[in-house]
C-alpha cells in the first residue's frame, strides 16, 4: 500500500513554486485560488524572501496550494486511486483532506487562510517559536522540555521532538539541550504551534467550520491527533480545528502506517522532511519527495512498482 504525504510549516522556501507553475495550466489555477483568497500565491511563492514566507498567514496557505497543485499533476501521471492512504504534518492535513476528497480544494484555501491568519493572530500576542530536538531518549527529552515550561508540540519519531513554547524558554533549550541529544534546532516558524499558545485561533476555525460540507474520506485518512484512522468528514474537521492547539504525533502516524503494511510513500511539494523522517523510523520503504516537477516522474515510477 502506498502512502500520500503532506508537509507542515517550515517546508516552505523561498523560490519553491517557481518551476511548478511552469507546468501547463497551473498558472491559471494558482490565479484563480489567490483571486479566491485574497493571497497572491504565485508572488509569495517565486519572488518573496524567507522572512516574507516565514509569516504565518502566508506560509500556509502556500503550502497548502503547493501541495493540492503537486497531488494534481502526480494524479494525472498516475490516475486515481493509486494510494491506499493519506496524512498530512499539522496543516499538511489540510492538503491531505482534499486528497481524500473530504474538502473540496476551495474549501480547504478558504479553511486554510483562516487558520494561517487566525493562528498569527495567536501568536502576535506573546513572542513565541519552535526548534527540534535531535536524539536523546524520548522520555528524557520530554522531562526536560517540561522542565523548562516548553510543550512537546511535535512527537515526530525517528529522534525527532520538536519543542514550543516562548523565545526566552526556546533560548533556555539552545543554552541547555536535553541529556543524550545531539543538537538544538531553530524552526522557520513564527509561533509556538500546537501548544496552550494557539487556543485563541481555535474559535475562529470553529466558526469557520461550519461553512464547510465536508464528505467522508474516499480512502484511508490517518489523523495527526492520535495516528488513528478517521472515517468521517465530521471527524476529520473537528480534529483539524482542535489540533491547532494540540501537540502533533507523527509518529504515530508512520507506526500507522506500518500497521496498514505501507510499501511506498510519497511526499508533496515541497517535500523532504517527511520522506526524512520516514527513512529512519520506516526503514526499508522506499520513498520520492516531491521537491520540483522533475520528481515527478520518479513518484510514478514508485506507484507502478509498488501499487496494488
């Protein structure tokens, strides 16, 4: 079975639409959903430097567009139905649940700009951010996060824990990394996402919400909250409102994934991190990260090898 994956804020760099929307017709499209939302996603995502895409408001809704236009053109080299499963890193799911047929791609523009504003809004209120924790034993990294006020707001497996919290807390872990880890890294991010810090943004999305007529999943949708499987649109909604402010498991997601007997993953644009992290804590299962259209042809290479 293969498995369809979407990356999170911090993916994103500056440039990475550019040879994307040289793809037939994909300039009209990415016209058309900015028309829709009021975001000029072909400027930010060709011509804006990181600190411009590094806002909240603007990083995910790009995202979110990077990833529909890449599952767009990988669909049409290799139809539908050729992944048994979808998930996606915190608004990574967004772009899954349009995968899944959940959220029209409208739907899921219009949901996801009201996220990326309202959780900037969030965030503007203390001066907040991320960085990853590199090795070390799990249990020992999390004591230490809580020891210094932080939330272990991305449980990302293969060594990966990525801390939150605020800048003075985030500069108590540079200064004093966990017993037995390798490094302190800073994310690209403007917030401490997933933490007690984002509870303000979750009304918004409530209300956003129910504008949405979301169907349920056309195939398996793994959630971040818990690594379960989700059957209904309902569900898949709540938890994509709710899990703004609630820490992401991705690893339990990829030991989902192994339970489902993946035999292939595939990562959207702009991938590479959770290929990566796949590499290591699902090793054996070959995978292709969407990085630009010249990948393209390698992801339909690995459907036809490994698509049932």
């Amino acid at each position: 079975m293969l498995v369809l994956v979407a990356p999170g804020q911090g993916a994103q760099t500056p440039g990475f639409l550019t040879p994307w929307l040289e793809l037939p017709g994909a300039a009209d499209r990415v016209a058309g959903w900015s028309d829709a939302i009021g975001l000029d996603l072909a400027h930010y995502g060709t011509k804006a430097d990181a600190d411009e895409i590094r806002d909240t408001a603007v990083a995910q809704p790009l995202l979110v567009a990077a990833g529909l236009l890449a599952a767009a053109e990988l669909t049409a080299r290799t139809g539908p139905g050729a992944f048994g499963a979808t998930a996606g890193h915190s608004v990574g799911e967004i772009t899954a649940a349009a995968y899944a047929g959940v959220l029209s791609d409208g739907d899921a523009l219009s949901f996801v700009r009201t996220r990326g504003l309202a959780m900037a809004e969030a965030a503007a209120i203390t001066a907040t951010g991320m960085a990853a924790v590199l090795g070390g034993d799990p249990d020992v990294v999390v004591a230490h996060l809580e020891k210094l006020g932080l939330t272990p707001a991305n449980v990302n497996g293969a060594g990966q824990i990525v801390a939150a919290g605020t800048v003075e807390q985030i500069a108590a872990l540079e200064a004093e990394k966990p017993e037995g880890s390798m490094k302190v890294v800073a994310l690209k991010v403007a917030g401490a996402f997933h933490t007690h810090h984002m509870a303000p943004a979750v009304a918004g999305l409530e209300e956003a919400a129910k504008a949405l007529s979301p169907a349920d999943p056309a195939l398996t949708y793994v959630s971040n909250k818990d690594g379960q499987v989700v059957t209904t649109g309902a569900d898949v909604v709540a938890r994509l409102v709710g899990q703004v402010a609630n820490p992401v498991r991705w690893d339990l997601c990829m030991e989902t994934f192994a339970s489902l007997g993946v035999t292939g993953i595939v990562e959207l644009s702009p991938g590479g991190t959770l290929t990566g992290l796949a590499k290591r804590a699902l090793k054996g299962v070959p995978g292709v990260a969407l990085k630009t259209p010249d990948d393209l042809d390698k992801a339909a290479a690995l459907v036809a090898e490994h698509a049932v």
